[in-house]
C-alpha cells in the first residue's frame, strides 16, 4: 500500500476513513465490571474526589484483530512490516501498535470508571507516564483496570476536576501488561 502523502493526497483516502470509521463496529459496550458489578456514578465534583484511591475494572476483553491493526495503520501511515498479517517476527507473528493500544484506552475505560452525571465536558490532557511493557499479539484481547490517583478541584471561577488515572492494559494469558500510562483528563460541570 502506498501512503497518501506520496500519493499527493491532503487528506485521507475514502478507504481510509471507511476502515477508521469501522473501528467503533469492534469495540463492545459494557457497563458491568468483571464481577457483574457496574462502577456506578459520580452527581458532583465532590463526589468524585472522595474517591481517590478506588480501582475499578477490569473491563470487558476486547479482540486486537488484523482489520482493527490495518485500519489503523492506514489512518496513521505506520505500515511497519511487524503489524502486517503473515509477518514472521520475533514475537511469533504480526503484533498492533503500540499507539493502537494507547488510542483505545477510551474504549476499553468507558464502562469502566463510573459516569458523571454532572459533567457537561471532558478534555484530554494528555500522559504524565506511559510506558509498553509487553506487545499485543494480533489477534489478542486486552482490557484496561484503573485506579483513581488523584482528583483535584479545579481553581474558581471553573468548577470541575483534574484527574490523574493509572490505566492497566491487560494481555488474556500475559502475566506482563500491554501498557502502563497515568493519565490526565479534565471534568467540567455545567455551569
């Protein structure tokens, strides 16, 4: 496959955006943890920092297949031979990127950690750390536990908080994560 750019193309291709778009089709939704358990709800600010220090999760297992690693590859212009279906490599085959894995903690988090009823917006602020511990396989299914590090109220005038979140992302049958990242997001109540 060629990429866009050498193409001369600006933007992405239709084949493209089709296979972005038909991502959201391979993540399942769940709003239970494993135990059966949903992780409930916040109806304030202050009801979401007194509970810094909770995990929640894991979440459901969702699959790292070969159509999610082209389409992403496609998007990103990363077709590095290590994520093409057949390659042999010095995992034992084709593995998903590791910004693949990174790009679906929204994903594997959303029914995860407990909705906010007070929340009118929600920003990504980007990672304090983040670290790929081990490769997802093609074909594999990971699933993300997290604990609430920190949740601090922002400074007035705004009213929301600034959470800080350890996300763990699980391999099935991998003592080792995919990925460690402590993440940064902010919650902003409806004014």
């Amino acid at each position: 496959r060629t990429p866009a750019r050498t193409l001369g193309m600006s933007a992405p291709s239709d084949r493209a955006l089709r296979r972005a778009r038909s991502l959201a089709s391979h993540v399942t939704a769940s709003s239970t943890g494993r135990d059966g358990s949903g992780p409930g709800s916040t109806e304030s600010p202050e009801s979401w920092v007194r509970r810094e220090g909770e995990r929640f999760g894991p979440g459901e297992w969702l699959v790292v297949d070969q159509t999610r690693v082209d389409a992403f590859a496609e998007c990103t212009e990363d077709h590095q031979w290590i994520h093409r279906a057949g390659a042999a490599t010095p995992f034992g085959g084709p593995i998903a990127h590791g910004f693949l894995t990174l790009s679906l903690l929204p994903a594997l988090c959303k029914d995860v950690l407990p909705s906010h009823a007070w929340v009118a917006s929600e920003i990504n602020c980007g990672f304090n750390k983040m670290r790929f511990v081990s490769p997802v396989a093609v074909g594999a299914r990971i699933r993300a536990a997290v604990e609430l590090v920190r949740a601090k109220a922002l400074a007035p005038p705004a009213r929301g908080v600034e959470t800080v979140t350890k996300v763990t992302v699980e391999i099935e049958g991998n003592a080792k994560p995919a990925l460690v990242a402590e993440w940064v997001t902010r919650q902003y109540a409806a004014a």
